[in-house]
C-alpha cells in the first residue's frame, strides 16, 4: 500500500488510546479462522486487533501498548506482512514507516524526527535470505 493511502486511516483512528467500548468487547479471543481477532492485555485494554481469513491475518491490523496507545499499525496478506507499517511513538506520533513484501523487509524505510522532519533512510534488498 502506499504511504498516501494508509496515513488517511492511519490518523483517522488517532493516535490515542484503545476505546473503553472496545476494551469492554475484549475476550479472551481464539484465532478464529475468519472474522474479527482481538487480543488483550492482562488490564483488559485491546493489545492487537485484525482480520483473519482461513486462520491467517489478512487487512490492516493495529497494535496497541498496555496503556492503550497505538503502537503500530500496517497489513498482512496470507498471515505475512505487506507494504507499509507505521511504527509510533506515543508522544511524538510516527516514528518509522518500514516496508514489507511477502513478510520480508523490502524497499525503504524512513524514520522521522519528533518535529516531523524525515529523519532515517534505508533501503532493503532481498536475496533470498538474510
């Protein structure tokens, strides 16, 4: 996915803390094979939270700390990373954006400065292993 498609829904759910509904809605969750999968911390707060298809994570799935704050937030395909995951900080908001392929880093990554300058950059090339 690109940057200009993900940073809309990214910020559209905020930089803040797990809603106390969701938190409440939170169970024990199994990995269902299809459907909502949500995972929580021992305080009743939402730890992650996705889509499963066929027993593997599938859309965007989003991370959360124990207090509640966003912590990452990016897609799976077929259960393995893909495209671009934003990694935040709590008081500084994005932090990084790295980039996956089939669950490898793969492309750029880009770290940022609290004021937002761009800060770290990077790229990845995959050989077939590490």
């Amino acid at each position: 996915m690109r940057l200009t498609m993900l940073l809309p829904l990214l910020f559209a759910f905020g930089l803040g803390t797990s809603s106390t509904a969701e938190a409440a809605k939170c169970v024990a969750a199994k990995a269902s094979d299809n459907g909502l999968f949500r995972k929580c911390w021992k305080n009743g707060k939402v730890r992650r939270e996705g889509q499963m298809k066929n027993g593997k994570e599938t859309g965007v799935w989003t991370y959360y700390k124990k207090n509640g704050v966003k912590r990452m937030q990016g897609a799976f395909v077929n259960g393995k990373h893909d495209g671009e995951w934003f990694i935040l900080d709590d008081k500084k908001g994005l932090t990084l954006i790295k980039n996956y392929k089939n669950g490898v880093p793969h492309g750029q990554e880009a770290g940022y400065y609290s004021y937002g300058k761009k800060g770290l950059k990077d790229k990845y090339a995959y050989a077939g292993h590490w």
